[in-house]
C-alpha cells in the first residue's frame, strides 16, 4: 500500500503547486510609473508636477503621517499596508517579491496595476503605433482591458479608485481600521468631486490628432463626467456605509450618499438614475453611465459644474 500512499501524495502535492503556480501568475502587481514613461512621457511629465507625485518624499516624514500610522500599530508610513493602499505605488519586479514603495499615487493607482496587461496594451505587432490597423488595435485594447487595464476613457472605474481613498472608504481596507483613521482625525474629503479634482493640476489629456496639447475638456464633457462621478460617490459611500459598524464612520459615509443623491437626483430625462437612486449598486452606476453617453446634460441641474477657478 505504500507505494499507492507515495504516487497519491505526490499527485496531490503536484496538482496543488500547479494550482498555486495558477494563482499567483494571475496575480497582479505594480511596475511603477517609469514602466509608463517609456511611452506616455508628457502623461508622466504632468504628474511629476502633481501632489501625488511630490507626495513620495514628503509623507512618511510628516509628524501627523507618522502618527495615524502609529494607531493602527504600524511603523513608517511606508511600511504600513493600509496607508501604502492610498498614498504610494508598491512596485515589485515578480510575483512572490516583497513590494516596496517606489512612488507616490501614480498610474497604475487609477489605471489597474500593469503586470498582466502592459506587454498587451503596446504590442503593436508588426505595425508602427502611427499605422496600426483599427482591427488590430481594437483587439489589443479589448485585450489589455481584458487583462485589468482600464483606459483613460472608463470614466467610472477611474472614479471608483478616486473615491474609494478620497472617501475613506476602500473596500480592501477593514472598515473598523478605517474608522480608527476617521476617530483620529484622518483627513477625508466630504466634498470630493471628480471634475474639480481631475481637469486641475492632474490633467492629462494628450490625445490624436495633436498629441502635444493638454486637452481641456468641454462644457457637456464635464458634464457627463459630473454624473459619472456622483455616481460612483453613490455606490462607494453605500457599501461603505453598509460595512460601517462605528457611528461616526457610518455618518461620514451617509453624508456622502445623500449628497450624491441630491446632485442625481436633479438630472432630468434618463432613466437609469432612478434605478441607481432606488438601488445604488456598481451595475445600476455602469447603466447610467452607459445611457448619459452622447448627451448634453450641462443645463440641467445636476450637473452643477464647478467653477474653472476651483480646479485642484
């Protein structure tokens, strides 16, 4: 029978390192902006200038950094995995590698960590990127997103990552943790808004034909994005509230639902708000979304844009 016992071991054994092998080469990790610069050089450019960037050297010195890190039991601010969630790009070279702070909010903070898909998303083939056909370039960005990038165009999901640590509310951080934070005196913006905090300082809008310009989004443009943001508020600060277990941390979070409620619920003429306002879930958000597409909602009262002079 030992012999049976052995080969079944070992099948066993081998079946669970293929498994984990599985695993861990579907996980995803960070390459860090310089991965980026290669190709998107006047992107990165704009975002050495920005606050996250200058962040990097400046935030694990802070007295008050130094403190809020100290309530949840950790050391530097680097070190410690709740604050390097939000303020830094854990940049590693390979699965099972310990990951180290390497830069402050950069690009793969919005646009998806690039291990699985930045080989995809400028694989040109044998075309030049000047002259790449529309197929072939259709079927490598549905491969890259595919792969967990998300493009500058997925204004939803980019707003899913701002208002998940603008709103103290990421869903991979403990909520108890979080409410630690808040209790302490953790700075939180109730007031976030995706249009005055992106098409300020952080703008990066270099886009064909003339790739040399920022481009400043339009009025309906802004618009559009208004809503989409809201609505991702919605749905970040509902299932915040839903996890939330401490008062003040609840209160923080329904403070930010009906506040995006109020701005929804003053946009006129598309269905889907209602659906997302009677129930705020991530698929209700994506319809709307999907359906405000192509329309101009600037006069209407929900999108009530913020001043140009008020951009961050």
């Amino acid at each position: 029978m030992r012999p049976m016992i052995s080969f079944v071991s070992f099948t066993l054994g081998l079946v669970l390192s293929l498994s984990m092998h599985s695993v861990r080469a579907a996980e995803h990790y960070y390459k860090g902006p310089k991965a980026c610069e290669e190709c998107h050089e006047s992107e990165v450019g704009v975002w050495k200038k920005t606050r996250h960037a200058k962040s990097y050297k400046k935030f694990h010195k802070s007295k008050e950094a130094k403190r809020l890190s100290k309530v949840l039991r950790g050391k530097s601010p680097k070190k410690n995995p709740v604050c390097t969630k939000c303020h830094y790009t854990m940049v590693t070279k390979k699965v099972g590698k310990k990951p180290r702070a390497r830069a402050g909010t950069s690009c793969e903070s919005c646009h998806g960590a690039a291990s699985e898909w930045l080989d995809i998303h400028k694989d040109f083939g044998a075309y030049k990127e000047n002259n790449e056909p529309p197929k072939h370039r259709a079927k490598r960005l549905a491969a890259a997103r595919k792969a967990g990038m998300i493009y500058s165009s997925m204004h939803f999901e980019i707003a899913e990552n701002c208002m998940s640590c603008h709103g103290l509310a990421r869903p991979d951080i403990d909520a108890s943790k979080l409410a630690k934070l808040l209790e302490n005196k953790h700075p939180v913006k109730r007031e976030f808004e995706l249009v005055r905090y992106s098409q300020g300082s952080v703008r990066h809008r270099f886009y064909k034909p003339d790739v040399s310009q920022n481009k400043k989004m339009t009025q309906v443009e802004m618009a559009r994005l208004y809503v989409t943001g809201q609505a991702a508020k919605l749905v970040s600060a509902s299932a915040a509230v839903k996890r939330a277990k401490d008062a003040a941390y609840r209160n923080l979070q329904v403070d930010r639902v009906e506040s995006a409620r109020k701005a929804l619920g003053a946009v006129r003429g598309i269905p889907a708000v209602a659906a997302l306002l009677a129930s705020p879930s991530r698929q209700a958000a994506l319809t709307l979304v999907g359906a405000s597409r192509g329309k101009d909602l600037s006069g209407q009262g929900g999108s009530a844009l913020p001043s140009k002079g008020t951009f961050k």
